[in-house]
C-alpha cells in the first residue's frame, strides 16, 4: 500500500500538482506533519512579501498590542500567533522579526510602528487530510479564503483592551511593559490618557458595528466594516453607522485581476492596476487605516491624507497577478473529468465559462441574480451623509460632485479617489511625486495598453516627466496624447462603485481552483460542491465551520467539528438570520448522482 502511494504521489509531483517534499512526506509519513505549499507560481520570498508587507493598517501602536494580555489565560494576547482564532504561523525571519500570524504585520519598526492586518490573514488557507497510510498532512493555499474567526479577534480584542484601561493592576503591568526603562508615574499617567482615548474610539466602533449574531468562521461583512470606518468613524457622523450584518465568504485571489469586474456584487470596474490600487485602498480603510478627510482653503479644496502605503498596495498586487489558481492534489478520474466537462458547458458555461472581451483583453465576469441571499446587495445600497466630503469630486459618474446625503458607494469612492489624487499629487505644492505607488500603477497600464511606436513614445515622455517638473506641465498640454489615452481608459475608469442594475445580483467567476475555495455561494452557506448540486430546499439547515480537515470526496471542509465555539452557521431559507440562506443557485441540482460526480470531478481540476 505505502508503495502504491508513493508511485501515486511521485506521478502528482510530476504533474506539478503537489510539491516533490509532499510526494515524500505522503510516501514517509512523520508524526508531524511538514507543512506544503501548493505549487502556484510563487518563491518563498514572494510569499513571505505577500504574509509580511504593510498595506497602512493601523490597529494600534505594536508595543501595546505586545505588552497586551488575554483575558481567559495570563498570556501575551498574541503569544499563539492568533492561533486561536484560526489564523496561520509564520516564523520569526528577516521580514517577519516578531513572529507574528500570517497577515499580521507592523507598519513602521517594533519600537515606534503600528499593529496592523493585510490582505495575506483573510486570504491565505490551509487544509489537513489523511493519506491512506493514515498520515496526516497540511497543505498551504495562498489567495485562498481563510477560515479564521475574525469576529471573535475584534470581540476580544475590544473586551481585554477595555479591561487593561478599567482594572488597575492589569493597566500598571501593561504600562510597565509597554515603557520598559522609560517606565515613571508621569509616564504612564500619560500612557494612559492615550490607551484610554484609543479604547473609547474602538470600542465605540465595534460597539456600532458587530452584529449580535457572529458572523462565524470564514466570513466578514467587509462592505459593512468599511462603511462604517469611512462614512462613520472618519466623517464623524454617528447617523452613518450600521450594523455589518451581511456576512460574505473571503474570495479567492487568483485571477482577481483578469475579471473586468470585482467584488461580491459586482460593483467595482477591474482590470487594470489603477483600478486595484482603488479597491485595496478600500479594503485597508476596512481594516483600520488612518484616514484623515478635510476640506481647506486652496485648491482643489480637500485633503485625503491617510496612512495607506500604495506603494506596497502596488507591489502586492503586482505578486497576486502572478498567483496561479491551486492544482488539485488528489487522483482524478479521466473519464469522470471528460463526462463532467459537457454537463458543465450545458449547466455552468454560460456563466462561469472562460470568455475574453476582446477590447479589454479581461474575462468576462457576469453580474446575475440567481435566487441567492439578498442581504449583501441590499446592504451596499444605503445612504450616508457626505459630511465634510460634500461637494467634493466623485468617479459616478466622473467629474460630478458629491451629494449630501448620497450613496454610501459613492462617498467611499470619493475617499478612495482622493486619497489615490494625494499619493500622486502630494499637498502643497501638488507636484507629481515620482515615487507614488499610484503613478507605478499608471505607468504600468498604459504600457500595457499601449502599444503602437507613437504611444511608447508618450509613456517615455510621461516616465521623464514624473521627474521633472516642467516637462509634466508640457505633457499634460498635449492634448493629442491626453485624448489617445483617454480613449483607451475612459470606460475602464469610470462609474468606481457604481452598483449594477440587476437586483440582488452578484458576479460569477471563472472557477479555477474552486476546489480550495469552500464553502460556497457568496456567503459561504453551502458547505462543499456536492451540497451546491443539492436542490436548495434539500441543503443542510446548519453545519460547523471552521475546520482545516478538508473532505475530498464532497470537495469543502469537514462539517461536524469545528474549532470555534461560534462554529455552527444556521442556514436555509427564508426564515432564517438575513444574511444566511442558502436558497438560489438550482443550477445542475436536476442531474442524476452518477451526473453531479463527475461534474464535480471536472470542478476540481479547473
């Protein structure tokens, strides 16, 4: 049997499905399991780059977030690496000093830098199965949907940081330790004037936004959360703030930049590199970077400064185009996949086919409503008061001004482009700043959509330009050369946040490697592929969530344990917690059994 495995493995390897140390260590099994990566097209430097590069965020200042202490063990709040919560180690290395989760980060240095998250926490995964020697093994899937508990982070984070400020004992430990040498009474007086204003303002924050009913495992309403960090918290304005009770699955990474448009529901032009530096800039607002928003006297009458590198924002993106979709790391059964592959093109291809648009060179990313949770797109409809933002230009449509009040969208596509004009064009003078990760961007797309001798010339130009000073003045007074690049951006740039018409609609994507992206729909209610082909009123009413064990019969996670004690996800129709049903997507539930196996079969080879 051991033999058999390992020729298996060998020929796995050879295929480039699974690593040579995996086909080794399935052949040999250890009692600790050595963690694999899948072979998706990246070094271990770039991974490390994706696991340990700041974005901007800024949960608090790293010393206190090191000198923090749990509440239910006397222990450094992070001492387990955030295991607890599902989160993945990474080891102590140049770039990762302190040893911190995957996806966790300092933005600065330990001494004066601030905690923060990337992208990397909430879209890294890792499954554990048996081989049939009974082994176990862990393999590491970067651009997967996590299956942390960020819900409960937020929730105890908030509870020990408010104890450390109310309990005296707790607070003076704390303060010893946060100022080390420097530790006198005045000190931590002053210490505590400042963790006591940083308390009210996140503790206020969580209070406004967590739902009463978890979220679970695996799931964030992270419109939800950036709403209320833009229109709530950085406007200032209480009647802004919502409940973020509209949970969705991580999505996956790879190919993210081959769809023309992103998000859950669809509502974000994609494509090229300006329009990702938009989006990520988004998404790290959500996870609490500095934004500072504030009208003044001088044009162009506002200032966006925050604290979001787009510089690195530009590198990240620049590793996840090179992302390749996850091989599947089992056998596959040839004649199942080809069977599979007709019943797909006639029950899945109109909407998740590969199909290129021919003038943007992206896939087509359809926007439909197929019966699934509203909640989501609903929730991405509301209103906010524009406050100091009012009257300040907005992408939809361009050139306009913003309203008061006006859609949420658009006042986080408004913060968004300002924030993007003030990389580029810093405050006073408002001179191009060569070094502005969002110029990188720029210059990144036009080379890549220009491509005749004249156009080369123009990006030649620009690249001097960003250097000097007066001939960026003579560039931008070409207007042949402004309206050649305008006719190739124009549409691409436009409407940022515009919501589809569709209601309750979201996107569906081409499904490469959407064996390692359970559970599924948008709202992860449906726990594996087997499951989905199920007709929704015959899908499971609840199931844990959370597990790394995968299941690679019914393709998605185990479903009776979970690590969690929010693990459980109640689903089902109509009469459940909004958010959670698991109705819609009927789509190839009519086939017979031996039918959806081998469609499954096909699905995980994508």
């Amino acid at each position: 049997m051991t033999k058999s495995f390992e020729i298996l493995f060998g020929c796995l390897a050879a295929l480039g499905a699974v690593s040579p140390a995996l086909a080794q260590s399935a052949a040999g099994s250890t009692a600790t399991p050595v963690l694999q990566y899948a072979r998706q097209g990246w070094t271990a430097e770039d991974r490390q780059f994706f696991y340990t590069t700041s974005q901007g965020s800024r949960i608090m200042p790293y010393l206190w977030f090191k000198a923090l202490r749990r509440l239910d063990v006397d222990e450094p709040f992070g001492g387990d690496q955030l295991a607890r919560y599902g989160y993945l180690p990474n080891d102590k290395s140049r770039s990762n000093p302190e040893g911190l989760a995957v996806g966790f980060v300092i933005d600065g240095d330990a001494k004066t830098g601030f905690f923060g998250m990337s992208c990397a926490a909430c879209h890294t995964a890792q499954i554990e199965y048996q081989n049939k020697d009974g082994a176990t093994q862990q393999l590491r899937i970067d651009g997967a949907p996590a299956t942390a508990d960020f819900q409960a982070f937020l929730i105890d984070l908030t509870a020990a940081t408010r104890a450390t400020l109310s309990d005296a004992d707790r607070f003076d430990k704390f303060a010893r330790a946060v100022l080390g040498d420097r530790y006198t009474a005045t000190r931590a007086k002053d210490l505590k004037t400042d963790f006591a204003a940083w308390v009210k303002q996140w503790g206020d924050f969580m209070d406004k936004s967590l739902p009463a009913s978890h979220w679970g495992p695996g799931r964030l309403d992270a419109f939800g959360m950036i709403f209320n960090r833009v229109a709530g918290k950085d406007l200032g304005i209480e009647a802004n703030f919502k409940i973020a009770d509209a949970p969705v699955s991580y999505p996956f990474l790879w190919n993210a930049s081959r769809q023309d448009k992103t998000q859950w529901n669809g509502d974000v032009p994609n494509g090229l590199y300006i329009n990702a530096i938009g989006r990520n800039a988004g998404e790290v607002f959500g996870v609490f970077a500095e934004f500072t928003p504030k009208k003044q006297l001088l044009p162009p009458f506002y200032s966006f400064r925050s604290s979001v590198n787009f510089v690195n924002l530009q590198q990240l993106e620049e590793k996840i185009v090179a992302l390749k979709p996850p091989p599947w790391p089992f056998a596959l059964d040839p004649d199942k996949v080809n069977r599979g592959r007709v019943l797909f093109a006639q029950n899945c291809g109109s909407c998740h086919d590969q199909r290129e648009i021919a003038e943007t060179g992206n896939w087509l990313t359809p926007v439909k409503a197929v019966g699934t949770d509203s909640r989501m797109f609903e929730n991405a409809l509301r209103t906010s008061q524009s406050g100091v933002l009012a009257g300040a230009l907005t992408p939809n449509p361009p050139g306009s001004k913003l309203s008061n009040p006006a859609a949420t969208t658009d006042v986080l596509a408004a913060a968004v482009v300002g924030a993007l004009f003030d990389d580029a064009f810093p405050p006073l003078p408002r001179l191009p700043n060569p070094n502005s990760g969002v110029w990188q961007a720029i210059q990144k797309d036009i080379a890549d959509i220009l491509t005749n001798q004249q156009d080369a010339a123009f990006l030649q130009r620009l690249q001097g330009a960003l250097r000097n000073h007066t001939l960026f003045l003579e560039l931008a007074r070409d207007h042949a050369n402004i309206e050649n690049l305008k006719t190739h951006l124009r549409d691409r740039l436009a409407n940022l946040y515009k919501v589809p018409g569709e209601a309750d609609a979201y996107e569906s994507r081409v499904l490469h490697g959407i064996w390692a992206t359970a559970p599924y729909l948008h709202n992860g209610s449906v726990p594996n592929l087997w499951e989905l082909l199920t007709p929704p009123a015959q899908r499971k009413p609840f199931f844990m969530v959370g597990s790394r064990k995968y299941d690679p019969v019914n393709v998605g996670y185990v479903t009776d344990e979970s690590p969690s004690k929010d693990g459980k996800l109640v689903v089902g129709g109509s009469d459940v917690q909004p958010g959670n049903s698991n109705a819609g997507h009927d789509f190839g539930t009519g086939l017979s059994d031996d039918e959806k196996w081998q469609l499954i079969e096909y699905l995980k080879q994508l």
